[in-house]
C-alpha cells in the first residue's frame, strides 16, 4: 500500500516529532511516499526541493499514486489543504487527524467536507488508534494483520 502523509511545513514545523511518530506508525502498513515530511531537521523554509516546482510536481505524482491520504491538520497548512483538496477531488480516501486541545481553530473547509473522515485526537496513541480503525474501515486493512485492499 502507497500512504501519502501530509503534515505542514511552511506552515510551521512545531509537530514535526509528532509526524515522524504517525509516519513509522504507517510504515507497518505500507510505504509512506511522504517520509521526509517528519524529519526532525527539516526547517519551515520547506527545503526538501531545489525549486517549488519540483516540490508541486514531485508531491503530485506521489499524491496521484497513493492509495490513501493520511493528513495532520492542527498546524494549519496551505499546502496540506491544497493537497487534501485535490485527494478528494480524485476521489480517494482520507483520514484527517485533529487536536482540538491545541488552542488552534480547524478550517471549516475541513470540518465541514463530507467527503473525508476528520478525527479529533488528545495524544500519539489515540491518533494511531484512529489511523488503525481508518485503514480497518475502508478495507486497506483487517485485524487479523492482512491487507484486504490496495
């Protein structure tokens, strides 16, 4: 299974060990196309391309393969909604993750889609029982530690 995880960062990089937490949790259940999105090293400035063209073009084809979108959402992000945006454009199956406890206000863009699943989440364990159940739900995954879908 191809997972493409979309957490910010030029958006501000203060849930990146966050990030890298959710994205080796995903890493049991396929190849997460997005990895470098929780590099600890990884700045705000987004230096992960030599230009933002390269960056649009190379996330569009990740996004285009992935077979589902996993995306944290309490730093708000531009590119993230972008990115969420055009996943349910195409139609695929994403899974929205939110703290409300963070003092930070969710998009009504994302709050009020019906086309994507948004779960509020209070620490790393609960938002990886979400994950779980996501992946469960839509068929990626069963209890029994086999993929049903891809």
């Amino acid at each position: 299974m191809k997972i493409y995880f979309a957490g910010s960062i030029r958006g501000g990089r203060e849930d990146a060990a966050l990030y890298n937490e959710l994205i080796r949790h995903l890493g049991k259940y396929g190849v997460v196309l997005t990895e470098h999105i929780g590099e600890l090293k990884m700045t705000h400035l987004g230096d992960d391309g030599p230009s933002d063209r390269f960056i649009h073009d190379r996330d569009m084809e990740w996004l285009i393969s992935s077979d589902v979108i996993i995306a944290e959402v309490t730093t708000v992000s531009m590119g993230v909604g972008y990115e969420i945006g055009r996943a349910v454009e195409m139609g695929k199956k994403v899974l929205c993750l939110f703290r409300p406890d963070s003092g930070k206000n969710l998009s009504a863009m994302i709050g009020g889609c019906p086309d994507l699943e948004l779960k509020n989440y209070s620490d790393l364990e609960e938002a990886k029982q979400a994950v779980d159940a996501f992946l469960e739900k839509n068929h990626f995954f069963n209890k029994s530690g086999g993929f049903v879908c891809l």
